[in-house]
C-alpha cells in the first residue's frame, strides 16, 4: 500500500489517485444504473441510453423532498429510545453512547407512509424523481462532505480516525477525518449509515410496487419478493442495529464522501435496482420457482444472522449458553477468537450469507439481462475488499493468534473457493 509523508495510517482505496477517481466514478456509475434501469435494452455493459441535462436533473422539489426526508428521520432518531447503548472505548478511554430506536423509526416511518397513502400521497409518481432526487442527494452528499472536512479542521487529534489525516485535501475527504462527529449527542455517521438511506431503500422499494401495481392492476410475484426480501434485510439491520457500533466503519473509518454519499444516494438508489428493473421489465415468475428463490434467501439469512449473532454474543458475553461451548483461540489482547462454529466454517460466514442472499435478490428478474445482477457484483467484490481491510485490521491487533486462526480456518468466504 503506498504511503504518503506524515500519515499515520497507510493509504487504501487507491490513495490519492484512486479516491479522487472514486469522487467521479461511483456518482456517475449510479446515473448510468438509473438511466439503464428504466431504458428498454437495459444494458448494463453500455453507454446510458442518453445524457440527462440540467434540466432533468435540477429540481427545488426534489430538494425540499430529500431535506424533508433527512428531517423526518433526524425527528424519529432524536426521539426518546428503548435502549441506549455505549459504543466501544476511544483513545482517550471515553465511551459514547448511541440512541438504539431504528427499527422504531422503521415502523413509525412505513406507519406515516401508510397513512400518507390513505389520504392520496402519490407515492407511485417518487419513481419519476428518482434522476432529481438521486442528483439532489448527491449534491447534498458533497456538500455535507465537504462541512464535515472543515469540522474535522478544527477537531482534536484524539477525534481523528487512523486513517483520515493523510495530508492529502482529497484523499481525507473521501475517507473521511473525523471518527466520531457529532453536533451535541446527534451522531451523523451513526445516523445515516443506518437510517435516511436504508429507511429510503425501503420506501422506493415500496413506490415501485405501487408504481407497479397502478400500471398493470397489482403488483408482479417477482416485486413482491424482492420487496420483501429487502425488507426483511433493513428490518434486521435495524432491529439489531447496536450490532453496528462494532463494525469498522463506526470503530475504525473516518466520516467522509465515501460513507456520506454510500449511506445517503447509493443504498437507496442502487441497492433497489432490481425493483427498479421489475418496474420497467415485468417477469413471468412461477410459483415453483418463486419457492426456489426463496429456499435460497432463506438458506442466505440463516447463515447471515446465524453468524452475525454468533459473534455478537459472543463478543458480548462468552459465557452465554449459546456459544459458551464454542471451541476458541486465546489472543494477547484478552479477548478471544471463535475457531468453531460459524467462525471455524470461513473467517467470513456472514458475508457468504449475505451473498447468497444478493443472489437471491436478483434471480427473480430473471436471467436475461445482467444489470438486475450489478448488486451481487458489486457486493461481493465490496465484501472482499472489505474482508482484506478487515484481516489487516485483525493481524494487526492480534497478531499470532489470528495467524493461528487463519491456519485452522484457511478460507475467507467460500469454503474451498475463496
Ligand atoms: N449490504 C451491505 O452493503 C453491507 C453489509 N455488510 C454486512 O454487515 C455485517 C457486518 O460486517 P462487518 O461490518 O464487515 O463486520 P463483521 O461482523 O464481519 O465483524 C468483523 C469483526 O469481527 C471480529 N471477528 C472476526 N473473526 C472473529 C472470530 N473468529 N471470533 C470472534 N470475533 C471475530 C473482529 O473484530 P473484534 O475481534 O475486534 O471484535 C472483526 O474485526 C456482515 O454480515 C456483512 O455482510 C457489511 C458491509 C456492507
Ligand atoms: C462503494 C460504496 C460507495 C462504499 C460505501 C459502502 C456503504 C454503502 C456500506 C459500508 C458498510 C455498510 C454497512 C451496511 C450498509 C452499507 C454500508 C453503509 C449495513 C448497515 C447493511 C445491513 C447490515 O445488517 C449491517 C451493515 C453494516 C455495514
């Protein structure tokens, strides 16, 4: 990995070359999945059937529609929570704490939407705003990105994430220089990794089925799997959302364009391409093999939950019953490494689950075009890289015992693959 003069940490994703290739990419790589979405060929390996202007692109309605979103969520995350949980300890040995209320802010959400249907809310015109408000969204992303990188300018060295101060303007800007910011007890990192953008996932799921069903009469099997599919997936991140406060990007990344932009416009507006597909290409799915794909979600989210649990009592308490049988590794740190169970299967089982769950996902849009399949694409060359950036992370803390750990369970992901 290169390394640049005075950085702490070394550099990732490219350094400064590829972070700043990544500013153009990943927003021009979302127009085009929108724009090849909803043309007839659907071409995923192809120019956009055309180049939107501003005119398309621009809209103070679309605007006013994202900001009253993040409010609304801002609202339901600022209200009071069942449980409010402490995130792991910082360098200077302080602990924050973290409203736990996403899956509350799910219901109260689908709740108002539901009543907004009721009284004629035209949820089915938001697929017509999707160019505009994925424009406004990253629009918003920049500039929110670019506030919290004048916030980290004057934040301690002890707020800092490890990688954030390169010295390089727009390699920190996309990763990101502040762990932690927060305006008060608001968590922006926290808040939109698990809130407008997933919650918003949901609801353009949601107004694609609706689309769907006033076009051709109800809605097709195949969108209400994915529908469901996926909400079944936010749902879970949220009702297990303090499982969040231990992953890297809570623990380790700092907040920037990359986290801002992902959380804000590329959950919502890629991650429901295959509705999107479904609403433009209608697919004959037969109950036969609806039940299929649905064996193979089930088997998906087994594997997805069953891991991530395991690993999550564990780490919480050891000696709970369910895994206090669990053969393990000691490390010099004082916490252990399961090598049984889920964790002695690959270093990774709950990323294989969720790739088979992808896959599942996809497979109701049929197999004549691949752009239904740019999730499990993208996914799982996001969860590899993830997985490296996490073994270093790994050896780094526990040195010969994860070595010991990578010899007893030599596969990441796939067993005898990968
Ligand atoms: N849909 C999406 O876009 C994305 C989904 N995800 C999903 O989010 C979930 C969380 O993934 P991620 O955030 O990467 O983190 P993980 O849940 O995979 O946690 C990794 C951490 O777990 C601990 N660990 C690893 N191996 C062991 C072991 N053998 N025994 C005990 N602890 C171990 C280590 O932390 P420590 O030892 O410090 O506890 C390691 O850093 C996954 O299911 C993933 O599929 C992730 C990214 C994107
Ligand atoms: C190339 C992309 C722009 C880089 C951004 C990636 C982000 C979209 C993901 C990084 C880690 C994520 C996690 C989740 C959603 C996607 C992002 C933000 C989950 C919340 C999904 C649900 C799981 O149960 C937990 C995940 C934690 C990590």
């Amino acid at each position: 990995m290169a390394q640049l003069e005075g950085s702490q940490a070394p550099l990732e994703f490219g350094g400064p070359l590829g972070t700043a290739a990544m500013l153009v990419l990943l927003p021009a790589t979302m127009f085009h999945l929108l724009l090849v979405a909803r043309s007839g060929p659907a071409r995923l390996l192809g120019p956009p059937p055309y180049l939107p202007g501003l005119e398309e692109l621009w809209s103070p309605r679309a605007l006013l529609l994202l900001f009253a979103w993040l409010g609304l969520q801002a609202v339901l995350y600022l209200l009071p929570a069942r449980k409010v949980a402490e995130g792991l300890e910082l360098k200077d040995k302080s602990r924050l704490r973290y409203p736990i209320n996403g899956f509350q802010a799910l219901v109260l959400t689908t709740l108002l939407m539901g009543l907004g249907v009721t009284a004629g809310l035209p949820l089915g015109a938001l697929p017509e705003m999707f160019l505009p408000l994925a424009f406004a969204t990253t629009l918003t992303s920049f500039i929110f990105s670019l506030l919290l990188y004048v916030k980290a300018l004057v934040a301690p060295a002890s707020a800092l994430a490890p990688g954030g101060s390169s010295g390089n303007p727009v390699y920190d800007f996309f990763l990101g220089r502040e762990l932690n910011p927060r305006i008060g007890s608001f968590d922006f990192k926290y808040f939109c990794e698990l809130r407008p953008g997933l919650i918003g996932w949901v609801l353009i799921n949601l107004a694609l089925l609706v689309r769907e069903a006033e076009l051709r009469g109800s809605p097709s099997l195949a969108m209400w799997l994915v529908n469901g599919f996926q909400l079944l997936y936010v749902g879970d991140a949220l009702w297990y959302e303090e499982a969040v406060l231990t992953t890297m990007d809570i623990t380790h990344d700092g907040f920037g364009f990359m986290l801002a932009f992902g959380d804000l416009a590329w959950v919502p507006f890629t991650y429901s391409l295959q509705a999107q597909f479904l609403l433009y290409h209608p697919q004959p799915l037969g109950w036969p093999m609806a039940l299929f794909i649905c064996l193979i979600q089930a088997v998906g989210y087994y594997i997805f939950r069953g891991a991530n649990s395991q690993k999550n009592t564990f780490r919480k308490n050891p000696s709970d019953p369910s895994v206090a049988g669990l053969e393990t590794i000691p490390t010099a740190t004082g916490r252990q490494l399961l090598v049984s169970g889920w964790w002695g299967m690959v270093r990774h089982p709950n990323y294989l689950g969720d790739i088979i769950m992808a896959l599942a996902w996809s497979l109701p849009c049929g197999v004549s075009h691949l752009l239904p399949y740019f999730y499990v694409l993208y996914f799982t060359v996001l969860l590899v890289h993830r997985e490296a950036r996490d073994e270093q992370q790994c050896l780094r803390k526990y040195g010969r015992a994860w070595r010991e750990y990578c010899k007893r369970v030599p596969y990441r992901i796939m067993p005898y693959v990968y």
